[in-house]
C-alpha cells in the first residue's frame, strides 16, 4: 500500500512552508479521482437525507479552491467565477462526473504552480476576503484551501457512501 502524499517526502518546487498545502491537495485530488471511478451518473445530483450533491461537492471543490487562491493573489473574483459561484450545487446536465472530476484536477494544478511561486516572505501579508474585505493572509488563505479542499472531501465520501448503498452495482 502507498503511503498518503504527506508520508511520500518533500515536493520539488515547492516551497518548505507550503509543503503541507500541496500535500494536502495532491491527496485530495487523488482521494476524489479514486472514489469517483464508475460512480453512477444518475445518482451525481442526489441529495440523499437532503444534504448536499455529489455534483455539488465536486463543483464547490474547484470553485472554492479557485476563489481562495483568488484572494491570495489579492485579486477580485471576477463576473465568471461569481456566476460559478450561484451555479454550484444545480444539476449541469451537460456536465458528468468525469467532466466535474476532471476540472477540479486542472484547479489542483493550478493551485499547485501557483504555490510553486509564491515568496514564502508574503506569507503573513494581509488578504481581505470577499466583498466586505474580512482579514486574513496569504498563509490563511492557502491553508484554508487545503483544510476546505480535505473537508468537502471528507464529505464527498459520506455521500458517495451513501448514495451507493442505495445502488448496489457500485
């Protein structure tokens, strides 16, 4: 069996103290291509016991981590990423799961060039997050990606579980 990401060792470009950061998305990336192999494509916009979507846990993954990294540029969200934003959790019926699975793979990517880049000396630097400007940080904003990534994640797999059970082919 192979060890989790974090267990593999340093990765290359990236910086020390964002090491946990990279590892954490790398996990989740491979955690999501993993259980999302043969889902059923009729069950992606069940909301087994009310609670949220598979499709909704997928597209809010690539959103959030989009917007966080957003702020962390200290930039703006811009009209598309905000009609992105309303649209998460509605059913795309031109979307299937390998489609949603595959965009938050590209997000994981470019998370991860910008991670490469970023001067661990910005860390502490101030980010206003959203439209009232809350505080944080660079360091903040980067963590919570990865904590937010491995939460929704967390999530995902209850429901998967859950919407399994409820077709036993998987």
């Amino acid at each position: 069996m192979t060890p989790e990401i974090w267990l593999r060792g340093p990765l290359p470009e990236i910086p020390p103290l964002l090491q946990p950061v990279a590892h954490a998305l790398l996990q989740a990336r491979d955690e999501v291509n993993e259980l999302m192999h043969n889902f059923p494509e009729n069950r992606l916009w069940d909301r087994p016991a009310g609670l949220a979507s598979v499709g909704f846990h997928l597209q809010h993954l690539t959103g959030v981590l989009d917007r966080l990294l957003t702020y962390a540029r200290n930039e703006s969200l811009t009209g598309d990423q905000l009609a992105y934003l309303s649209a998460e959790g509605k059913s795309v019926t031109e979307l299937d799961s390998a489609e949603l699975v595959s965009m938050f793979n590209a997000q994981v990517e470019r998370a991860l060039v910008q991670i490469r880049v970023t001067d661990e000396d910005t860390l502490t630097e101030f980010r206003g997050v959203g439209r009232a400007g809350l505080p944080s940080t660079v360091l903040g904003l980067l963590v919570h990606a990865a904590e937010h990534s491995m939460r929704h994640l967390g999530q995902l797999i209850v429901t998967v579980r859950v919407v399994s059970e409820r077709n036993p082919e998987l």
